[in-house]
C-alpha cells in the first residue's frame, strides 16, 4: 500500500509541470489581483475559483477581519483539503498556488 501511494505521488508529481503550465494564466491574474491587495485577491479567488467544499466563505474584508478571512480562505483552498483523488490534479495545484499567494498575504498581519 506504501509503495502504491509512493508511485501515485510520484506519477503526480511529474504530471504537475504540464498542468502548472496550462494554469499560467491564471497564477498570473491571481498575482495581479495580490498586487493590487489582500481583499482584491481573497475577492478575486473567491469569485474566479469557487470553494468546492462546502465551508462558509468569509464576508468581512475589513483590514480589522482580514488576518481572521484569510485563515478561512487558507482553510478552504488548502492543498489537503482539496485532494488530487476528489477534485482532479488541476484544481489541487491550482489550490496549492492559491494557498501560497495568501500565506504571502498572511505574513503581512502577524
């Protein structure tokens, strides 16, 4: 079982670059949304990428909630959350991308 997972991640894994590069994109518009803010990138991956989980997607984009909205968004698109086996390879390197955005965001509220 070990090893089927080992050659499963890895078969992943070499599939990515392709995958990644199709995205590109995308990653470009969500790092020009970062570019212009915190709320403009939550607002433009919340309404480009909808949630496939059925979490509640935060509404408070003040700059008092913004670390509290960006934790749930982090939670949301989290690459673990969203597996390669339930949602497809694509949306999980999407989300991966995604999450790595918003991590950037969060250093700037601790």
């Amino acid at each position: 079982k070990v090893r089927l997972a080992a050659d499963e991640a890895m078969k992943a894994a070499n599939m990515s670059g392709p995958v990644l590069v199709g995205l590109q994109d995308e990653l470009d518009r969500i790092k020009v949304a970062a570019k212009n803010g915190t709320g403009a990138l939550v607002r433009h991956i919340l309404h480009t990428h909808k949630p496939k989980t059925n979490n509640e997607v935060p509404s408070d984009f003040t700059d008092a909630g913004m670390r509290k909205t960006l934790l749930k968004v982090i939670r949301i698109y989290h690459q673990d959350k969203n597996t390669v086996e339930a949602h497809g390879l694509e949306w999980h390197l999407l989300c991966r991308e995604i999450t790595k955005q918003l991590n950037a965001k969060l250093e700037l509220y601790k």
